[in-house]
C-alpha cells in the first residue's frame, strides 16, 4: 500500500529578522523542505513566483508587522497556499491596537484599553477620562524590545510629556492591572494546549515584569483561570501555536490578557514539538501528535536556564498503568491537543480608520511633529540619505525599529539611494513617508 503523498513544504524567512523555525525543529521529514526568503524592497512579485516555482504547498513562519499588510496580498496571490500560521491568525502580530480589536470580538479580558487616532480626542481623554495610572505602550509592532517601549504615567501631567517626547500614533493606553505579587504571566501553547506557563517578576525598585529589565522567572503555582484564558484566545485566534501574557488582578483575581501572537520568544525544545504538531497536522496522522503533560514545565524549570536553551527533541510518552495496579495520575486538568480549524479572512476584527490628517492635529501635537529629529526643526539639518544613521531614523515620527533597521540595511546595500526610494518601499506608510519627506535633503 502507497504511503500518503505530504504537502510539499517550505520555510519563510525575511532578511534583517531571526528564524524561528529550523530544518532540525522537523525531525523526521523525509521531504525536501524548501525556504524562501523575501528580501523587502518591493520583492512581492519575485517572492510569488519563487513560492509557485517551487511548487510550495504549505508556509511555515511568522510574519512580521511591517510585512503583514504586504502579505495579505501575497496570500490572495497563492490561494493553494497554506500558510501556517494563517495571515488571519497573525492579525494580533502586527500591533497593540489589533490585540485589543482581537479581544474585543471574540469577548477575550483585557484591561480597559483606549486607541486615539484622533489626537485632539486622545489628549482630552488623558485629562478628563482616564484612570491613573495608565499603561502607555507603542502600539505597532509585535514585541515590546525588551519592555523599552512600554511606560508608566501617574496623570496627565506625565501622560503628556511622554507622548510630545515619543510621538506615539495611535495614543494606546490601558488601566494598569494591580498585579498578583508584582508579576505576570506568559503562557504557551500548542494546539491549544499550554505546555509552557511561567510567572514573570518584576525587579526590585521596577514595575515592568520583562526578563531583559532584571526581573525573575518562576514556573510554580500558574493559575488554572489563566491557563483557560489563554486556551479561549488560542481556539478564537484558530492557532497552530500562541503565546498569552496574562495579569492577574490582586484583588479579584481575575485574567486579563495583555498582550497574544504566534511571534513569541521559546526554548528549542518547544520549537521541536511545534515542528511536531505540525508534521502530524499536515500528514493526517502519519507522525505522532505530540505529548507534553499539563504542568510539565514545574519540573523541566527547575533545570538551569543554560541547560533548557541547549535541550532539544524532548518526548514524553502517554502513561500506562502497570497491571499490578499501579496508581496512574492523570495530566491535571482537562485540556487535550487539537488541530486548529481552518481560517477565513471573516475570523479578522474590523481594524480602526486613523481619521486624521497631518492639517487636522491640534497644536500641542504638530508643534511636536514638526520637530522632526533631537535638536531639528524643519528646514534646518535636514538628514542626508548617504551619512544616515540608525537613531536618526528612530526620531522620524511613527518610525518603528523593525522598518528603520531594514531602511538602514537597504541604504548600506546602496538598495536605497534617496528618500524616493525609502517612500517606495512596500513596507512604507504613505502618509508616513510624506512627514518625513520635510527632514531629509
């Protein structure tokens, strides 16, 4: 009998961004897998036509935020494509405001959060309405850099010196949850089922929880209600595999989901029983779905950290009890690994139309605006495409580190020789590109 033809698989990397997935991550494949790098700088075209000549049948890899529109498009272009994860479910990739716009349509806990696009709107919301303290965060992009990017306002005062200093567009702000014993939570999943959950702490004399700022790990004593919050967003979002960072409110107890996405930072290890997952998913069953014990991380964190980075192809076996009637304990709760449902472009909430123009911001926003770069007003120093560097481009206003890192890239190639290329770019906001226009030669 004829073993069952797989899915000819490939591997998405982008230039300037770290791989998640590795050929090793898929043990077992006895397939060519074939990657495919999309190289940015208006590559939609070649990328296509690469994915068709290689007769690619599923893409395996996260897409970036400033990707995400582009690959929308690119998706409609290969329709026999199967793109894991969905471009539906990586809507949450792309930004703070789509977190919040996920939440809100499928009824998932998240603090009280407030997007102003209309910044006139944004400010009067900072003096009359909001309840202090608020949580300040930029909202494009997946990953907060460490925390650098995530801030603390106690009153208006505060909340408005830090949006003329950083330029925020939307105004993203949340009620800061009073947290369980100062820390939060980050759990893991695989189809739908948490194999990874560990606390996160925050340092002394800190209030953020981010490892990279000095705060501390534990993997003990994660709350069943978390495990459930991440377990609904994970089944809403149709996710091969998912993250959750989850606060839970000191007086009530009660999960809030801070931030989700299927770009998330993982040991090895778990990258394998991803890899797993989907070998199983794509073969109707011919590789073994893989087994990871609820609560399985207790155990596996008491190794030290250096010993987990470096652990790999790690298999746990269903247990059978002896005939001697030997006691079997059971995995603690009742959640089973799954395969993800199929996605439709209807799964993705309705995003925000930012409604404003450059001529419609109130004074106290333009008069921020217009300095475009430290000690720059317009028409003087204006920045020259061939000496660029890096953190002149972090002072455009709206500039996110992924787009100005790939900008810096591109003009080091000579990809990129004047500001016309840079507004071409298909990773580029418009409106964008005609703001910084006024600051470059």
């Amino acid at each position: 009998m004829a073993k069952q033809k797989l899915p000819k698989l490939g591997f998405l990397y982008m230039d300037y961004v770290m791989q998640f997935f590795h050929f090793s991550n898929f043990k077992g494949w006895p397939d060519k897998i074939e990657q495919v790098v999309y190289h940015w700088g208006n590559d939609k075209t070649r990328f296509i036509n690469e994915v068709r000549n290689k007769k690619i049948d599923v893409l395996v890899g996260n897409i970036p935020a400033t990707a995400y529109e582009t690959f929308k498009e690119i998706s409609a272009a290969l329709p026999h494509v199967r793109f894991l994860p969905s471009v539906e479910t990586q809507f949450p990739n792309k930004s703070k405001e789509n977190v919040t716009l996920f939440c809100d349509k499928y009824d998932l806990q998240q603090p009280k959060t407030a997007i102003n696009y209309d910044l006139k709107k944004g400010d009067d919301y900072f003096k009359n309405e909001a309840k202090y303290p608020q949580i300040v965060k930029r909202s494009y992009g997946p990953s907060n850099y460490g925390g650098y990017f995530v801030h603390k306002v106690d009153n208006y005062k505060e909340a408005r010196a830090l949006f003329d200093k950083e330029k925020y567009v939307p105004m993203y702000s949340q009620d800061a949850i009073p947290l369980k014993d100062s820390g939060d939570l980050r759990v893991m999943l695989i189809g739908h089922k948490p194999v990874c959950a560990f606390w996160r702490y925050s340092g002394t004399g800190e209030w953020i929880t981010n490892t990279s700022q000095g705060g501390s790990m534990s993997y003990e004593n994660v709350p069943m209600n978390a495990l459930e919050l991440a377990v609904k967003a994970s089944k809403a979002a149709k996710a091969e595999y998912w993250a959750c960072d989850i606060a839970i409110d000191e007086n009530t107890l009660e999960p809030y989901i801070l931030e989700c996405a299927t770009a998330f930072a993982a040991f090895p290890y778990i990258r394998d029983w991803i890899g797993q997952y989907i070998m199983w998913d794509l073969s109707d069953g011919r590789f073994r779905m893989p087994h990871v014990p609820l609560f399985s991380w207790e155990e596996l964190g008491k190794m030290n950290p250096a010993v987990l980075r470096t652990l790999r192809h790690l298999y746990f076996s269903k247990y059978e009890p002896s005939a001697d009637g030997e006691y079997w304990l059971a995995d603690k709760g009742n959640f089973d690994m799954e395969m993800a449902k199929e996605s439709f472009p209807s799964d993705v909430p309705d995003s925000i139309e930012p409604p404003v123009q450059e001529k419609d911001l109130p004074k106290i926003v333009t008069d921020s605006i217009d300095k475009s770069a430290e000690g720059s007003v317009i028409g003087e120093s204006a920045f020259d495409i061939e000496t660029l560097t890096l953190t002149e481009l972090m002072t455009l206003h709206g500039m996110d580190d992924e787009s100005a890192v790939q900008i810096k890239e591109l003009i080091d190639t000579k990809k990129v020789k004047s500001f016309s290329d840079i507004s071409a770019l298909d990773f580029i906001d418009a409106q964008l590109a005609s703001q910084w226009a006024k600051s470059f030669k």
